[in-house]
C-alpha cells in the first residue's frame, strides 16, 4: 500500500520512524454529469469573477475572505513558518481507557508502518505495551495543512491511528431527544430484551453493501441494451402510528423465523388461534367421539346461535345432543331386535313346515306299496 505521509511517533523519548496509509478505501459509485439532450459532458471551470477567464491550478492560491467579504491571501510560505510541532510527528499525549473516546469523534483510520529495520523494535514495543496495558494513546498530528486529533490502537499485529474531531467540533443535542416525557413499561422494555436476545450477534465480514451491488448491476444491463426490470417497493411503513407491544412481538417472530428457531408454545403464549382440522369419520359413518355427523353440525349451529331469555327454551337449547344422540340409537337397536326376533320367527315357522310336508311325502310312499301288498 502507497504511504501518504512520512514522519515519527514521539514516544517520550523514543522517536518512531512511521509511514502512514489509509486503512479505509471508498467503493461508492460515482456518476458524471450530462447534457441531456445530447449526453455531453458537463465540467465544472474554475473561472475568475472579475475577467471571467479560466484560471489554471497553477495560477490559484489560498485566501481568507473576511466579514465584509475582504479577501486576504495566504501563502504556503506564510503556513511552513508556522511553529507546528506535530509537522512531521505524531506526539502522544497521553494513555487513556479505550471507553473514554467518544466514537462521536472518530474520523478517518490509517495503519502505522514501521519505516526501516531500525523502528521495528520501539515500534514493537509500543504495539506490546498498548495491548498489555488495555489502553488508547491520544496523540496529535499534522496532516494536510491543519493539526489534527488521532487516537493509536493495537488491530491484530499492526498499530491503527483513527483521526478523531476536536471536542469542540462535536455539536451538543439539543432539541433532537422527543420533546414530550415518554413512559416506557417493562412488558415492552422485556420485548426489546427479547428481541436483541434473538438477533444475537453477527459476524461484521458478512455485512455488504446491498446498494452498490444493486447499481452495479443496474448498469450492466443498461450497458448490454438488457430491459431493466423496476425492483419491488418495500413499504415498511415509516411515519405510521403503531402498537409498540404488536411491533415488538412480530418482530421477534419474524427474527426467530429468520434464524429458523420455533417456539412450540408460541400460540398458548401469544394467544394465537389454534388450528382448525376436520372431524375423521370412522367405518360406521360415526366419528370418533361417537357423535354422527349431523349430531356435530348440529351441536356447531347451537354454539353459533345466541341463548334465548326463556326459562323453558334455555332448558331445551341447553340440552345435551349426547343425550339425543343416545335416545336415537337405543330407538335404532330396539327397531332392530324386533325385526330380528320377527325374522327369527318366520325362519321358525317356515322349518315347521317344511318338516311337514316331508312327514306327508313320506306317509304317502309308505301307503302305496302296501296298497299294492294286499292286492
């Protein structure tokens, strides 16, 4: 990686050869301007106010414009003159508790090279001695013309320097907090507990930017003359009142659902509706708790109807259909059992004649070779 600065960490006094380098990289996408109706490209021209020319970057300088617009040249020469300390050196000021800096001031991170055989070893040594330590350096530097605040960490085997914001570049919030007091209960701080419990932790490496991609493939099928296809709204519902307690329950589900985890007694704890499933009939056109199939339509259509007033139709409506139910079927087993002791009567009767009528046939035969006999 190119080095953008060259100096020293001041170390008391040990001094540390270092080159700096940029630790972050920007990978937003960046577009042009264009003429419309022809697709020209739009540039913007330093041009001077008073003759109205375009100046070229050699011939611009810096200048201090003034309350009533008086403009006052400064030159690099003025600046170099300057006593600046932390021209060519980061100094550390102090050790401090990481918990201390608020990340509010956090700037822009570099990595801390060491620059030569010969910074290798303090520079080993003050990596070693902020990890044992458990602590932050703060140190002040100069870089692109102003002095700067920074902060050193140790980040795996390498020293990072965060450029922070002076304290009093960080605006006090006011008037951003709600303006009317807010009483939050425990059931839906519980909520908010369970929902950070079930979205846990994630690993950061996994997180991208979903944007950029989408972009990125935006214009590759504009560049391929491919039919862009409009992307789905997601309507989260912003700006609308909502019931916090439901919000925090959906949510909760929705994470669980996410991670694939269930919870077996979600509709006893959440008063959800049960499942509804249909009544099996059995070999006999009974079902299984003995009820026929009419018996249960029935029993549904009593449940549905309201209760009357009446002393004598709430008795009636209130009867039991088991109760009915048996009344029919002990009708049922005695219409059989007559019927069955009918039949049984008439096979009775019908053997009796039969054997009858063999008893004739037979007392014929016998009398007809006797008749021949006494001829």
């Amino acid at each position: 990686m190119r080095s953008i600065w060259n100096g020293a960490i001041s170390f008391g006094l040990v001094s540390i050869p270092i080159k700096l380098v940029n630790a972050t990289e920007n990978h937003s996408i960046h577009f042009r301007q264009i003429h419309l109706a022809d697709g020209g490209r739009i540039r913007y021209r330093k041009v001077c106010e008073l003759d109205e020319e375009e100046v070229a970057g050699g011939e611009i300088g810096k200048a201090y414009e003034d309350a009533d617009g008086t403009m006052i040249p400064i030159t690099d020469e003025d600046l170099a003159q300057l006593p600046l300390p932390t021209a060519k050196t980061i100094e550390i000021v102090a050790f401090v508790p990481a918990d201390e800096i608020d990340p509010l001031q956090m700037d822009a991170a570099y990595y801390l090279s060491a620059n030569g055989v010969p910074a290798a070893k303090p520079y080993t040594l003050l990596r070693e001695a902020l990890k044992r330590s458990n602590k932050v350096a703060v140190a002040k530097y100069a870089l692109r013309g102003r002095e700067r605040l920074g902060m050193l960490r140790v980040v795996d085997d390498v020293i990072a320097m965060h450029g922070l914001l002076w304290p009093d570049e960080i605006r006090a919030p006011e008037g951003v907090a709600p303006d009317s007091d807010v009483t939050v209960r425990d059931a839906e701080l519980d909520l908010a507990d369970a929902l950070m419990d079930t979205l846990g932790e994630v690993d950061m490496d996994s997180l991208h930017d979903d944007y950029r991609e989408a972009v990125e493939e935006l214009i590759a099928a504009k560049a391929s003359g491919e039919a862009v296809q409009p992307a789905e709204s997601d309507d989260s519902g912003g700006g609308k009142v909502i019931d916090l307690i439901a919000a925090l329950e959906s949510s909760v589900r929705a994470a669980k659902k996410s991670r694939g985890e269930g919870d077996e007694n979600e509709a006893e704890n959440e008063g959800d509706m049960a499942d509804v499933h249909p009544i099996k009939k059995t070999a006999s056109g009974k079902t299984a708790s003995g009820r026929t199939t009419k018996t249960a339509q029935k029993t549904a259509q009593q449940k549905s109807t309201p209760k009357s007033t009446g002393t004598k139709k709430s008795t009636s409506s209130t009867s039991s259909p088991a109760k009915k139910t048996a009344q029919k079927q002990k009708k049922t087993t005695a219409k059989s059992t007559s019927s069955a002791s009918a039949s049984s009567k008439s096979s009775a009767s019908a053997k009796k004649q039969t054997s009858s009528n063999a008893r004739s046939t037979t007392k014929k035969k016998t009398a007809a070779p006797r008749k021949r006999a006494s001829a």
